[in-house]
C-alpha cells in the first residue's frame, strides 16, 4: 500500500510480518552459509546452469517491479510482496550456483536496508548479506560453534552403522582444546552447554550406548539445552547444522507444534478412556445369563423357552421381524457369556 494510507494493526498483519520476517531470516542464513563456504575464485568461473538463468531473470524482473512500486507512492506492501515471491522462486530452485544465491541476497540485503529494516545497514557496503541479529552472540560462538561441530560428528558416527565408541571419546576430548579460551561471566552458560554436552557423550561412550542413544543425546541437546539458550541448530541433509538464533518464527512453530501434540495426545486419552469403558461395559453385560437378558425389561409379556420375547407388554404377539432382531441379540449375549464362564472356570 502507499504510504500516505492508513493501517490497521491485527492479528492477521502481526501474523503475515512475522511470516514474512522468518521466510527472509531462514534466506539470509542460507545465502550467509553459502558465502562462508564458498571459494571466490571457483565462485568466479562457475558456468551458469537452467536453473540460474532463471533464477537472474526472476531477479531483474524484481527490480523492475520493485521501481514501479516505489514509484507509486512507495507502495510498501507491493515491495515486501516482490521480495517474498523472489525468496520463495530462489528456495524453489534446485542446484544453482554459489555466484546466483550471493547475487540475490546483496540485492534483497539492498532492499531491506533502504526501507530501514536493518538498524545497522549500510548501503555503502555492496558485499554486505543480511540484517542484524543473523548471528548468535558473541560471547556464545567460541563454545556453541565447536559444540555444534562435534554434535555433527557424533550423529554421522551414531549414523553409519556400526558405532565407534572410542573416535568418538577422542571427538569429545580434542573439541575441549578447540574451545579453551577465557570463560567471562557472559560466556558461561555457553561454556557450561558445552562441557556438559562434552561429558555426556564420552558417558555414552564409554557405556557403548546404542546408536539410539547418542542421537536422542543430539537432539536433547538442540532441543532442550539450546533452545533454552535462545540458539537454534537447523539440521541439514549431507551438510553441517546450521547455528542459528531463535526467531519468532521458530517459537511460534515449536508451539504450535506442541499445542498439536497435546490435542493428540488429549484426543487419544479420550479414545482409549472410551474404549476402557466400552469393554468395561461389555464385561459387565457378559455376566449376564440370555436365559434373563430379555425378562428384565418390561416392554415384555411372555417369553420362549431361551427366554426370546414372543408377547409384548400390549399383549401383542412379537412381529416376525422383530423377533429375528431378538434372537440375533440372544445369540450374541449367549456367545459372550459362554466365553465369560471359560474365564472364570480357568481363573
């Protein structure tokens, strides 16, 4: 919308902003990824594919829209639209150079940074990826960074097969020396992840825990030690997890998440109560001998030798079809309290 519009604030626009806010967060984490690991020469002569014409082409076409909108009394809606729609056309894109990822993400690093999204852009800096808060605190990254590290190799080793025990004793060992540095009272709480971490997996080790164990160990880690550090670690298939902060959009996930879980786990207690209750009942009514089933109830007059109603309580003789919908019920009763009598002869 432009500018000198109006806006309202709901649920439904805080929602959208924070969406929008994690879908460039979860970009620029994974352009950043690719710049650090890319080797600028081979980055320089890499031949372009398919993949990352089309990727350049979808590129100068946001520029051109993003022109147009600015045109248009700065229409800020449209332009977060254009970079949405680019970001999801690049993450849609399979194989594309390191050279397209870094093109794009200096471009949408641009974009961000003129509309004063990023209090510490600097639109002198045409290299820069990225707004503030990509990293995880300073103080974190001499222990967070060599812990993620050895969580990676402990999780190949769990994954391969046949466990190493001892490598991975050795892991644990050398990791510690990594990470020696100075312990400040900022940088605590990271140490102190690390080192139990550390002491952990050389337990699991030593005791030749099972692949199972030093995965869940992992995940604990992640899950629980981490998260409660406001740091996330985003595995990757065949690639080293991504060290990441938390964001809104991860919290809200994780919660939505386990707001699903709980309802799950409510709807299955409600069905197994249900079904406690079901065979309780059925139970009971087995105790019941069919010679007796049907001369409790007043709806009838007179029974036959089975105890099968053959006159109603209007003295009227039992319909033929609803004498057949009787006996059915009988032979039911009679199976389930035979059976019943078996239990209780053998108990």
């Amino acid at each position: 919308m432009p500018w000198q519009d109006g806006i309202e604030v709901t649920d439904d626009l805080m929602k959208a902003v924070v969406g929008w806010e994690g879908k460039l967060n979860n970009f620029f984490l994974k352009s950043l990824d690719v710049w650090k690991h890319s080797n600028p020469e081979a980055t320089a002569t890499q031949e372009l594919s398919i993949a990352d014409q089309q990727l350049l082409s979808a590129l100068d076409k946001a520029k051109a829209d993003v022109d147009t909108a600015l045109c248009d009394s700065f229409n800020t809606s449209a332009v977060m639209r254009i970079l949405s729609d680019l970001v999801t056309e690049s993450n849609s894109a399979e194989a594309i150079s390191d050279q397209t990822v870094i093109l794009l993400a200096r471009w949408v690093t641009r974009i961000v940074a003129i509309f004063g999204l990023d209090p510490e852009g600097d639109l002198s800096n045409v290299d820069h990826i990225g707004w503030s808060g990509l990293d995880i605190p300073a103080p974190a990254q001499p222990y967070i960074y060599p812990a993620s590290q050895l969580r990676d190799k402990v999780r190949i080793l769990a994954c391969s097969g046949s466990v190493d025990h001892t490598a991975i004793v050795n892991l644990a060992d050398e990791i510690t020396i990594a990470a020696s540095t100075p312990v400040d009272e900022s940088s605590k709480p990271y140490d102190q992840v690390l080192q139990q971490f550390r002491t952990d997996v050389k337990t699991l080790a030593a005791q030749q825990a099972p692949a199972k164990d030093l995965l869940a160990l992992c995940d604990q880690f992640r899950d629980v030690h981490l998260w409660n550090l406001d740091i996330y670690l985003e595995d990757r298939n065949n690639q080293s997890a991504l060290v990441r902060p938390l964001d809104k959009l991860l919290i809200q996930a994780r919660a939505e998440r386990e707001l699903a879980g709980t309802v799950r786990a409510k709807a299955k207690l409600e069905q197994e109560t249900r079904e406690a209750e079901r065979e309780k009942e059925l139970r009971e009514r087995a105790k019941v001998d069919p010679l007796l089933m049907f001369r409790t109830s007043d709806e009838y007059l007179k029974w036959d030798e089975d105890g099968i109603p053959i006159v109603d309580a209007a003295g009227n003789v039992v319909p033929k079809s609803r004498r057949k919908k009787l006996v059915k019920e009988w032979e039911k009763q009679k199976k389930r309290h035979e059976e019943w009598l078996v239990t209780q002869q053998a108990g």
